[in-house]
C-alpha cells in the first residue's frame, strides 16, 4: 500500500461545504461518544455496529428538527457561531457512517488494550478529516470531483464541480483507491488516498552490499556508524530566525489578549488585530514543521540511496525524558537539553523511516530500550557513566578518545539481539 497526500485549493464556496462536513463529522463522533459511554459507565455491553448505526439514523432526523427549531429568531452570525448552518441531510452518508465505525473501532480498541480511553472531539481541534467513498471520488491530471461538496447540475457550470489539486499528475487516475479522506490542519485542505503497490511510482534500488548502519539519534545531530554527521533543522539559521519572529508575535498577542480583557472577565471581545495574530503564529508554526519534515526526509533518503543491508537505531523513551516530575530536579543544562530535544521531533524521524524503508530492500532493527550505547567503550565494551554536558568520550580501561555520539552510533552497529 503506497499513500499520496496533495493540497487541494478550494474556491470559497467549496472550502464552506467541506468545513460543514468536518464540524457535522465532530459532532456524529460526540454523539455516539456518549451512546456508547453511557453503556461503559453502567457496565454493560456496548451494542454491535449496525446496531449503533441504524440508532443513529433515527437520532439524525431528531437533531435536524432540532437544529431548525434552534435556528428560529437567531442571525446569521450566531447561526454560524453555534455550528447550527448545516444538518446532517446535507452532508455526505458515506462521510457520516465512517464516522460511526472510526467512534465504535476506538472503543474497541481500548478494550482490547491496544490504546487509551476515547476522548470527545472539539470544533476547535487543529485537524481533523472526514471520509469519502473510493468509487463515488473521480480524479483526473489537475482535478479532483468529491461527493457532495460540489454538485451543480447545469451543465455550463460543471466544471466548477472539481476541486483543483495543487500538483500535477501526482495521484494515478482510473485505478482502485484505498481509504480516501480529506484532510484540515487548521490552514490548509488536503487529500490522501492509497493506492496498490503495483501502482506505486518505482525507484531504481541498488543492490545493498551487506553493511550495517547505527544511527544516533540527537537533538542537534543525527550521526551515523559512518561518521556522517547530519545537522538537525533546528539548529539552521532559517529555523532560529522564524522562531524568534513566533515568539515575537506570541508575547505580543498575550499582550492583545489583556487590551481586550481588562477585568479578567471570562466573556471578552476580540479585535481583529488579535484575529489577524494569531492565523500569523499558526503559519509559522506550519513553517517550522514543514523545515522539521523537509530535513528527515532529505536525511534518510540519503541514508536510504547508500543502500546498507541493515538499519539499527535506538528505541529513546522521550516521553519519560521530558517527564514533568523530574523536571524539579534536572540541571538548566539537561531542561534546556529536553526541550531541544522534543522540539526535534525525533519520533517522526523514526516514523518516516519505517514508512519508507518499505519500498527497500533494508531491515530495521530497533535497539533495546535499556541498551547502553551511549555509556559502553565501542573500542573495549567498557561502560561507564556519563554526564550531558560530556561530549567527548574517554575509555578509562583502553584510553579511547572518541566523539560521544560517534560512539553510540558504533555501538548501535554492532548491537545483537
């Protein structure tokens, strides 16, 4: 399965249908949230799927009664503020009844201890997604036709039924596609649709020479067991520069908010200044991922073209690293080191590299969570403590004077299981 994702550039009236989409989506997901959690918190069986599902066809008509009721002696304004401008016949079923499964499949998921207790979704949340039917999508080179967002039916005004795509010839057309949704990030619509490997675009691999590779991973560099030293984004002037700029605007937007809300009280007017502020600080904040992303994918596509048999990293617990608890009695040093390091993302880094590692012939080979690669001698298997601050490792048995993530990445290349 290969996935593509491309931007789609909505006109006004298309970007209204798909927002209506979304916030209709949110509050399918809430409503059956709360069907299925009142049988959780009276300790009885949830009922089946399609037993959820024909009840919420039945509460649809009752919440577009509703909403029309709601809308009686409101303006426009508040209609739109109070998310009452659509009901649920307007949006797409298809869309709608994903929604069901998505809710019931995170419920059951939780109770087969694959993952946490569902959470009730906000129109606030910066993305979110909405499914669409594989055979009712119709794609060509710069186009793309989706269900109910646009359907006019004179047939001078057809061609304003296909939502442009921001690149050409990106997605192959006339084939079976997987899981299609569009997506929202809080700035930007997008779609992704996957499609059969055999339809994936081929690359020419060459053959891989039996080499293993250790690559450590850290907040300012990524080193591998070859002595190739990536630089992180973070640590590029271009990055620096942007959020310096954020946090400009941040501290001028706190400033914003106390103009606004002299009294402290909890119902205040916001300006358009403000409004203005805070679109600016998301797209920057879009900027800084996008630098994050754009630099792991030049990283491993170069690790990737040398063609190594095998790939070891090491398996870092960020979320203990970073742990609120023991920030009390951490050094500046080491507070200033975590937060570097969860500004370097270095989860994904590993998440992109399994996701394209797929289409080589390569094996990954995660390290133990425990190993000590940092503390053991690559020279003599001497371990020994370390500090932050020490960047230099010196063996005390065999006098080995060698760089500290050199190091590791060398120990990661000679890890067994």
């Amino acid at each position: 399965m290969y996935t593509y994702k491309v931007r789609i550039h909505p006109n006004n009236k298309q970007a209204t249908k798909i927002r209506r989409t979304l916030n209709k989506c949110i509050e399918c997901q809430n409503i059956i949230y709360d069907y299925l959690d009142s049988f959780v918190k009276s300790k009885t069986n949830i009922p089946s799927v399609g037993d959820v599902r024909k009840w919420f066809t039945i509460q649809k008509r009752i919440y577009d009664e509703k909403t029309i009721e709601l809308r009686k002696g409101k303006t426009k304004k508040q209609i739109i503020e109070e998310h009452l401008d659509t009901l649920f016949y307007d949006v797409s079923n298809d869309a709608l009844k994903q929604t069901v499964k998505d809710t019931y499949n995170s419920f059951v998921r939780y109770f087969k201890k694959l993952g946490q207790y569902p959470v009730r979704k906000s129109y606030k949340d910066k993305k979110k997604s909405f499914y669409i039917d594989p055979f009712k999508i119709d794609f060509t080179e710069r186009k793309v036709k989706l269900e109910k967002i646009a359907n006019n039916q004179k047939s001078n005004r057809q061609v304003l039924n296909y939502i442009s795509l921001a690149e050409k010839n990106r997605i192959p057309q006339s084939v079976i596609y997987y899981n299609p949704r569009v997506n929202y990030d809080g700035e930007y619509f997008y779609i992704t649709v996957g499609v059969s490997d055999e339809n994936a675009p081929k690359k020419k691999i060459k053959e891989s020479d039996g080499r293993v590779i250790g690559i450590d991973l850290n907040n300012a560099e990524i080193v591998t067991s070859e002595n190739i030293i990536y630089k992180q984004a973070t640590k590029t002037k271009a990055y620096k520069k942007i959020k310096r700029r954020r946090k400009r605007l941040q501290r001028a937007l706190s400033r914003k908010y106390l103009k606004c809300n002299p009294n402290n009280s909890k119902k205040y007017k916001l300006s358009k200044n403000l409004i203005k502020n805070k679109k600016l600080i998301k797209k920057l904040d879009k900027r800084l991922t996008n630098i994050r992303d754009d630099c792991h994918d030049k990283i491993i596509s170069h690790i990737l073209l040398t063609s190594p048999s095998v790939i070891v990293l090491e398996d870092l617990h960020i979320k203990e690293m970073n742990n609120k608890k023991k920030r009390k009695k951490m050094t500046y040093q080491e507070k200033l080191a975590s937060k570097n390091l969860h500004e370097a993302s270095l989860r994904k880094f590993r998440v992109l590299l399994t996701d394209r590692i797929r289409k080589y012939d390569i094996k990954l080979v995660i390290a133990d969570k425990y190993y000590p690669s940092t503390k053991k001698c690559s020279c003599c298997g001497n371990v020994k403590k370390m500090e932050i601050q020490d960047r230099v490792y010196v063996c005390d048995c065999c006098n080995l004077v060698i760089n500290r993530d050199l190091n590791s990445a060398i120990n990661l290349a000679n890890y067994k299981k």
